[in-house]
C-alpha cells in the first residue's frame, strides 16, 4: 500500500492552479462582455458578464478552501513532526 504523504496538497495545488485558470478565462470573458455592452446593450452580453463575475467569486472562494487545506495539512505534519521529536 503506498500512500503519498503529499496528495492532500498536491490536489490542493492542481486545484488552485485550475481556480487561477478559470479566473483568467472569466477575466477575459468578462473583458468582451464589456466591449460587446458598449458597442451595444445587449441583454446577453449583460447576463454573459453576471454569470462571469458569479463564477469569479465561487471559484475564489474554492482557491482559498483549497489553500486552507495546504496550510491544515502543513500544521498537522508540524505537529507530528513535534511529537515525534
């Protein structure tokens, strides 16, 4: 049985990578949406621009969970590190 002492954090980190990934795509999205809106006001550029900024906060809030566990995971191992000493 290998278990990797790491895959907790590994996770996090790959998620976290992701989160910054998909916030660039919303940023960019969000840019157009922008543009589009003042060529024209459209109804679907608006609610395109909505969607983008909603997906922006729920995909910030992943990336600070996910940063909790590499700090929750860093303190756990702190402390077995401790007790063992």
């Amino acid at each position: 049985m290998d278990i990797s002492t790491n895959s907790a954090s590994q996770l996090a980190v790959q998620g976290i990578q992701t989160g910054f990934q998909k916030l660039a795509e919303n940023s960019q999205n969000i840019t157009a949406s922008l543009k589009a809106e003042d060529a024209s006001s459209s109804e679907t550029s608006s609610s395109n621009l909505e969607a983008n900024l909603i997906d922006n906060q729920q995909v910030s809030t992943q990336i600070q969970s996910l940063a909790k566990v590499i700090k929750t995971e860093d303190g756990l191992i702190g402390q077995l590190i401790d007790n063992w000493a």
